[in-house]
C-alpha cells in the first residue's frame, strides 16, 4: 500500500500529514482523519491504512505542527499527561478550519482524489468534524464523530451552532460511560440536529468507556470498535463512492 508524506501549506504554516491509498492512481474518495488529543503515533497510522484499504485516500494531519514535531510517551505518567492535555487546549476550532482550509486545497488539486470527501475524528477532534461539516458543507458529505468532546458548549463557537449548515451526512458514537461528554450533550446536539433537518445516526455503544476504538488503549472494547468500523464504512461507502 503506497504511503506518502505530505507537507501541507496553511495559513500559519507548513502542516506535516501521512497519508496511505490503495494501489493504482485512483481517483480515490478522500476522508481527513483527525488526531485524538495523543498525537501522532503509529496507532493511527494504522487506522488510516485501514481506511485506505477499503479504496479510500485517507489523510492524517499533525494539528500539532505549529509548535513542532509534538509526540508524547503516556508511560512516563502524570506529569506528561498533563502536557499532554495542555497541548490539546492549545487548539482551537478556528485555528482547525483554518488548517482544514489547506487539507481541502490539497485534495482538490490532487488528481489521485475525488469529492465529495469524508472525515473521522476521535476524543478531541469530535468537536472539528462537526465544525468542518458546518464550515465547508459542499466539501464534506460524511463525518463522523467518536466519543466527541466539546461539540455542544455554551460559546460562540459551539460546533453545534453549525448544524444549519450542514449537507453531509453524520454519524455519532459515544461511550456508554464518559467523563469527558456531559449529560446534556446528546439530547442538545440531537435537538439541533433534528431543526436543521441534518442527516444523522447517535449510537451509544454499551458496555464501553472513553477510547474504546483504540487498540493500544486499556479501554479498547474490540466488538463496540469492530461495529464502528463497519459503521463508517457503510457511511463512506454509500455517500462517497456513489
């Protein structure tokens, strides 16, 4: 499987971002595959090659790149789990659509791609595939959402403020027992996604916790991510390849 890496021009800077496709010189439907709070690591690499596996051009960015080559190791304990999250609230939903501004510009001047394109992001970056679904609606046509955090809050820049906007179609899937979601996040995001008249699925997968798609996590929950999988492939297939 052909693996390229990419340096992708945006409006603060060069954006370093792996990426796998299938064999052959396409076109290829795209999805973006936005980072968890961890970073870059060989784990989602891994995910991404799956991805491509199924015929798709996926894209890893590293929202990390303003301040360097950032990577974490979680073995070390406390104190690195706490720059870890430091660095995560570095990040903005601004400063993401501004980045996802320069993903799109690639792929759309990339002949191995074709649109509409779709997108994953996990933990932190649930909050940046809703805004991207709201903030460029003709590009993205399937998002989806795991264990999302931060996509219904009170402040201007609530994703779900966006749902008016969007064409694509969403999945949502959340841990039965989350720390990170509160309890009124599901029925608000569902309510404005029900007056917008969006396209969308929330699951709620039983018996999990926060992280559960991830196979390196203590939380991995391999039926809940299995069932996912097959999920976002559905989603992708039926409104990116069609």
């Amino acid at each position: 499987m052909p693996e390229l890496h990419i340096d992708v021009p945006t409006a603060e800077g060069v954006m370093e971002c792996f990426a796998a496709h299938p064999e052959g010189e396409g076109p290829f439907p795209a999805v973006i595959f936005y980072m968890d709070v961890p970073g870059i690591r060989e784990e989602l690499r891994d995910m991404c090659r799956r991805i491509a596996s199924e015929g798709y051009f996926a894209l890893l960015p590293d929202l990390y790149y303003r301040d360097g080559k950032v990577r974490f190791d979680l073995s070390k304990g406390e104190e690195e789990l706490q720059r870890m999250f430091a660095q995560g609230q570095k990040l903005s939903v601004e400063g993401i659509m501004s980045d996802t501004k320069g993903m799109l510009d690639y792929l759309d001047n990339n002949p191995m791609v074709s649109a509409p394109y779709g997108c994953v992001g996990h933990c932190m970056s649930g909050q940046y595939v809703v805004a991207a679904a709201g903030t460029f609606p003709d590009h993205f046509a399937a998002i989806a959402s795991l264990y999302g955090v931060r996509i219904v809050t009170d402040q201007d820049d609530s994703p779900h403020k966006l749902a008016d906007k969007i064409k694509g179609e969403l999945y949502l899937g959340f841990a039965e027992e989350d720390p990170f979601v509160e309890d009124f996040v599901i029925p608000d995001l569902g309510a404005a996604l029900n007056a917008a008249g969006v396209t969308y699925d929330i699951e709620v997968h039983d018996g999990t916790v926060h992280g559960f798609c991830f196979p390196q996590r203590p939380s991995f929950q391999e039926e809940a991510a299995e069932s996912v999988w097959r999920t976002l492939f559905d989603l992708y297939d039926r409104r990116l390849k069609n």
